[in-house]
C-alpha cells in the first residue's frame, strides 16, 4: 500500500475510509492531496472486499477548499512542471479538477461524502463527486463557480443562480432543502449514521449496485452534464484570469477588493446565510 502524506486511508471490514488529513490548513487541497485521493479511490475501487467508501476530513472542518499558496504546494508546484503560462494552467486544472471528479464520481462502488464544519468551494466540489452526502449540523457550505462546476445538477438552474449571486455560507439544513445533500445529523452521531447508511448499502449486491449508479449517471449524460461542466471550465479560467475587478480609480485610491469567501464569512459573523 502507497504510503501517503496528506490523506489517510483506511480500510474496515467492507467500508474504505478516505480521509483528508491537513488539519492545520483545514484540509486545503493540495496538488498532492489530491493526487493521493485519486489513489486511494484506484485502491478502494479495486479491492473485491470493499463496497462503500468513506470520503471525510480529520480535524475541526471538511476542507477549505483548494490550498491557494501554502509552501508545500508551492514546492510541489515546481515538481509537477506543467508548462507556464495558460496552456499548463489549463492542463493542471482538467488533470486535477475535471479529470479526477468525473473518474471520482464513476468509481465502481457507492461513495459517501461525511461533512463537517467548513466546506468551501473546493470542498463542495469534491463532496459532488460522491454519490451521497452526509453532514454535520455544524457544517458551513460555500458552493461556488469552480473548475468542476455540478451546482447546476445538484440544485438546480435557478437556485444555482441565487447561490451564486448572493455569496452566503448555506446552512446544512438549507443545504438538505436544496437537494445539495441527503442526509443532516448530529455533528456527535456523524460517523455512526454514516457508518449506519454506508453498511445498509453494502447489504446489496456489488454489481446490482454498480449498473444501478451506471445508468444514474448515464441518465445525468444524457441530459448534458458532462458536456457542460467540461465547457464551464473555459469559462471559469476566464473569469480567473481578469483578477479582481475593481477599476483603476478605486486600487489608485487604495481600495481593496474582498475576495468570495471573505465576503462570505463576513456575512456569516453576522448571522446571514442564505435564507
């Protein structure tokens, strides 16, 4: 077994636990994070005992989303050495992003997402290649336009647009009504009704449990859905590459713009989620 360094992966009876394991970064993900995700699902995938795998974070949050400059992804930045400039902009994000969430989201067995505290961005996008999701009452949602962009099917086209255009943390009971997620627990009783749900699936038969999320997500093709997050993803790297979009007066004046998620949790201290 691969011996990993910023994920845990563990394997009980027929449930296979991935674990993101940064806590001092609440789990931001890193190139390597997720190289080793990527992994540990080969892993789970192909081990005939396993039937449900596990995707949770250790420490107090699910993940902060992707990790934006700490030195070990910066480090490794200069390891992968995808090319400068947008073409190996674009090649590290589809490897990372696009390519790992559809092979995540096709994996041969059933997957659970366990959430708690902060999900962000990143967070949410991982969380929507699983096939179910189970939070916390602690938890804090941030979806967002990014590289592997589901919002839209998970929630649909209108309440997309209001998540997006309001920027608030979702309540994980919002998030329930959303249809975001499948289940909201106790933030103590997370892991036992997950384990609970994840057990009651591998009663069924594997392969029945294989052609049944075949042809879900066949279904979900059909209808466009990989073609249009491959699409978003142009788009998202355009809007990335314009930077901030405060005018030239206003940086002159020594304005600073907020970023997404500090507009976001500076609502959030004042209680307002989107309602």
């Amino acid at each position: 077994m691969p011996e990993y360094k910023q994920i845990i992966y563990e394997k009980n009876d027929r449930i296979a636990w991935v674990k993101l394991n940064r806590p001092k970064y609440l789990n931001a993900q890193s190139h390597i994070m997720l190289d080793e995700m990527d992994s540990a699902f080969h892993l789970a995938a192909e081990d005939k005992d396993v039937r449900v795998i596990i995707l949770a974070g250790e420490g107090d949050h699910f993940s902060s989303g992707h990790d934006l400059g700490t030195s070990e992804e910066k480090a490794d930045e200069a390891r992968q050495g995808y090319v400068d400039g947008p073409a190996g902009v674009y090649d590290k994000y589809e490897k990372i992003f696009q390519k790992y969430g559809f092979r995540w989201r096709e994996l041969p067995k059933a997957t659970i997402a366990m959430i708690h505290g902060y999900c962000i961005f990143g967070g949410c996008e991982i969380a929507a290649s699983m096939d179910m999701v189970v939070a916390a009452d602690d938890t804090k949602f941030l979806p967002s336009f990014i590289e592997f962009f589901t919002l839209p099917w998970e929630i649909g086209v209108r309440k997309t647009k209001e998540v997006l255009f309001r920027n608030r943390f979702v309540s994980p009971e919002k998030a329930l009504e959303l249809g975001f997620i499948n289940h909201v627990v106790p933030r103590e009783k997370l892991k036992e009704e997950t384990l609970k749900l994840a057990n009651e699936i591998a009663e069924n038969d594997p392969f029945m449990i294989r052609m049944m999320k075949l042809s879900v997500n066949e279904a979900e093709d059909a209808m466009g859905y990989r073609v249009a997050i491959q699409a978003a993803l142009s788009n998202y790297l355009l809007m990335s590459s314009t930077g901030s979009q405060i005018s030239k007066e206003e940086r002159e004046a020594g304005k600073k713009s907020l970023g997404p998620v500090d507009q976001a949790r500076q609502k959030l201290m004042n209680n307002i989620l989107l309602d």
